[in-house]
C-alpha cells in the first residue's frame, strides 16, 4: 500500500545524508526501509511494498522469519565471537556438516567459512590454485563472481565492474557464455550439439588456453547478475568431461542460486553434475553475513596458515544460518519453491503474450527474469524500458532488480504464495502498460 509517493520526505531527507555520506555503489532505487516481516517491506514514510528483490536473493526464508530472530538473539547473548580459524565452537561444525551433508555427491567434503560472496570466490580460487598448482583459471564472459580483485579477475559481467582495475587482475581467462536467447554462435539447441562447450576443447584448449596451466573452471548454474541465464541440457555434463581429461577442477558458484533459490538446495543439481568446490553466501546466514565454501575433503589444505580469516564462522552468522536450515526443511521451502516459481513463470509468460516487449521468459524454481528487448525480430534491448518499469514497479509498491543489460529479475522471499505472487505480477503488468506509456 502506497501512502506517499516514493521516495516521501523522510526517506529523502535520508538518501541526502546518503549520497553525502556513503561511497557511490550500485543503488538502483530509492527505497528506505524502515521494518520488514516475510514478503512486505515498510519504508521509512509508512509505505508498504512487496519485496521480489529478497536482498538480492539473501531472505529466502522471509524478512525477520522469527526462528532465525530467536536463534540469533539467542547466540549474541551467549557469546558471538570466538576466531573460530583459531579456536573451536561446537555450532560451526555442527554447520559444516550440514553444509556437506546438502551440497551435491556423497564424497567427502570439508567446509571452509567466508564472510560474503566475493571472499567465498577468493577462497574457492585459491584452493583450486594450491591444489593444483596452476596458473590460471577459466570461466564464462557474462559471468558475476565478485568485486574483489581475485573474484573480479573472472567477473565480466559488466565493463564498469573492471574498467581501470583490470590491470591488477591476473589468470583469468573467459569463454563465451551458454546464452541461448542471444546464441554467441547463432545456433539453435539441440541442433547446435552443444557447441558452445565443444568449443573449450576444440578451440580455446587448442589455440589460446593450455589445458596444463588450468587450476580450475568456475560456473554460476544460472548466471545472477549477467542475466539470469540458464545453460542448457547437457552443457554442465559435457564441460566437466572436457574438464576431467585435464585435472581440471570445477567451481560451482552458488552464491546467488543455492540455499533453496531454485527449488534445490543447489542449483547445480538441476544439471546433474557433482561439482569439487561449491560457493555459497548470500542467503546461508538469512541477512547476517556468512558465506562458506564446501569442498571435496581431499582439497584440504595440509599446512596451516596457507589460508584463514577473522570472522568466517561468526557465531551469531551462524546460528542465522543454522535456523535458516531448519526453516527451510521444517517449512518444505524447496517444495514451495518449486511450485511458485512454475506458477510465477506461467504468470510471466501471459504477460509475454501481452507484451511483445517481453523478449524471454526464464529461470529456475524462483529465480526467474524476462529480459526485455524493443522487437522480437531485432532482439535489440530495450535497457530504457527496463528501467522505466523498475520505476513505475517501486511506484506501485513491488520491489524489484535488475540484471543483464535489459533483464528484471524475479526473486521473492522463497516461502512466498500465490496470492502473493498474483499481486507482484498485476503491480508488474500496471507497471510495463506506465512505463510503454512514457
Ligand atoms: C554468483 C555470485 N557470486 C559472487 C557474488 C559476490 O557476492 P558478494 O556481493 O556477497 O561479495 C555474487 C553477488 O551478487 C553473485 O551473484
């Protein structure tokens, strides 16, 4: 429900002290939050929005979920930090064990604690790096791992992200992304036979990029930030064959997709493979800052000191973390999951048939974009219409992000119902008519 137009007084008083204050990152709108329960938001001039935006996919379980706030509370009175690299707490194992217990393949797996994504990306590089003693690593153009210089050597999904840093990234070494909306090589699948993996061994391994010099390949399952992209059938499986020949391990970059965001625990298990280091962060700790790598125990390191930090494993994280399992399970989310995001893209593909504007519908469970493009025929996109229906959407009350260059991305809260789900896409479809209307 809007009572004042976004941004109201308050919250602008505020976004003042913030622009005067704060670094310039990447704020898309201007939202101040004052409280949130579930899917709904109260912004700082009593507006209440529904929130598809999840804290860029952190609130799985809901804003707030009550057993999260208790178990929380809980652990900041007993003790909230102990250097858990340096001494032991029964409850980071506890969540280890958890972690290796949902992450894909029944091998054996060791956990190593992060305190955000881009530090997940840094450890999953570097163990890949000391394992193998390789130089380099390969991932996808399009691809979002990170911002800080080891995660950033592989994030391409924008030029802004690298422009004037790139001189400080080193070992990177990129392929053209599985993008069949917008096919690199013009082909259709399955005609194309996969080329867009083939291609690794054909051509780069060939020509461009020694196979012996590869640490590791890194992947998101759906590519966040670049698009949400979804690689087809088959392109997991034969990459991590063509990865095998050659010692080559593969990182799978979870930290927008897993804990549950596609109806899985890991997105990864979508496309059937059994990944040596999976990342994770985001929504582990349920908006406390945690992040973990989970990892084939093998890849252990065997001297200590080779990598550590202060705060991985912070006790309050994770207990978040822990409770957020428990929901998860206790609440079937991963079934609800699945069930709304059917339903949330059979709702997006009506408004697709209204709107020839609405170029490709995709996504997994609940992690779902349409990209936007100014004909069908052209595919050329339309980024300023996507950014006029993010406008007229925050306008109306619906909360929602960008990603790729004219993509909106869906990610609500996964415990989320239909009804829920009627109300964003009647905000959206208002909000396409508005912004067509400019
Ligand atoms: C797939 C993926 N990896 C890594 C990151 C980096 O996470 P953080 O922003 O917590 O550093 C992100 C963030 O959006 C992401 O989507």
């Amino acid at each position: 429900m809007i009572r004042v137009p976004i941004p109201g007084p308050k919250a602008q008083r505020i976004i003042q002290a913030d622009e005067a204050s704060m670094a310039t990152t990447t704020k898309t709108s201007p939202i101040v939050a004052e409280s949130a329960l579930g899917v709904w938001v109260t912004d700082v001039d009593g507006n209440r929005l529904l929130d598809f935006a999840a804290g860029i996919s952190v609130l799985n379980v809901g804003h707030s979920h009550p057993a999260v706030v208790q178990a929380v509370r809980e652990q900041a009175g007993r003790l909230s930090h102990f250097a858990g690299t340096d001494f032991y707490y029964e409850n980071q194992t506890r969540l280890a064990e958890r972690l290796a217990a949902i992450a894909p393949g029944s091998h054996a797996k060791k956990v190593f604690y992060t305190n955000s994504g881009t530090e997940s990306a840094e450890a999953a590089l570097k163990l890949a790096r000391w394992n193998r003693q390789r130089p380099l690593t390969v991932g996808l153009l399009g691809a979002f791992h990170g911002r800080t210089l080891g995660a950033l050597t592989m994030t391409t999904s924008k030029p802004v992200q690298r422009s004037r840093f790139n001189a400080y990234t080193g070992g990177g070494q990129h392929i053209p992304a599985p993008y069949c909306y917008r096919c690199p090589y013009k082909l259709e699948y399955p005609s194309c036979d996969l080329h867009c993996a083939k291609i690794l061994k054909e051509l780069y391994f060939e020509t461009s990029i020694p196979p012996d010099d590869v640490a590791a390949f890194i992947a998101e399952p759906v590519m966040g930030e670049g698009g949400y992209i979804v690689p087809p059938k088959g392109w997991h499986a034969a990459i991590k064959s063509i990865l095998d020949e050659h010692g080559i391990l593969f990182i799978d970059d979870e930290v927008q997709s897993g804990i549950g965001r596609t109806g899985y625990w890991f997105a990864i298990e979508h496309h059937g493979i059994v990944p040596d280091i999976v990342t994770t962060a985001k929504a582990l700790g349920s908006g406390l800052p945690i992040g973990a790598i989970i990892f084939r125990a093998d890849l252990d390191y065997t001297k200590s000191g080779a990598h550590s930090n202060t705060f991985g494993g912070n006790l309050v994280a994770v207990a978040g973390a822990l409770a957020t399992l428990d929901v998860i399970e206790r609440e079937h989310v991963l079934q609800n999951t699945r069930t709304q995001g059917a339903y949330l893209q059979t709702r997006l593909r009506e408004l697709q048939v209204k709107y020839e504007e609405i170029g490709d519908v995709r996504g997994l469970g609940l992690m779902v974009a349409t990209e936007f493009v100014t004909s069908r025929t052209t595919q050329e996109p339309a980024v300023r219409l996507r950014d006029r229906i993010l406008q007229e959407s925050y306008r109306r009350g619906l909360i929602l992000l960008p990603c790729g260059r004219s993509s909106i991305r869906y990610i609500p809260p996964l415990i989320i119902q239909r009804e829920e789900i009627d109300e964003g896409v009647e905000i959206l479809d208002a909000a396409i008519q508005a912004a067509r209307a400019r």
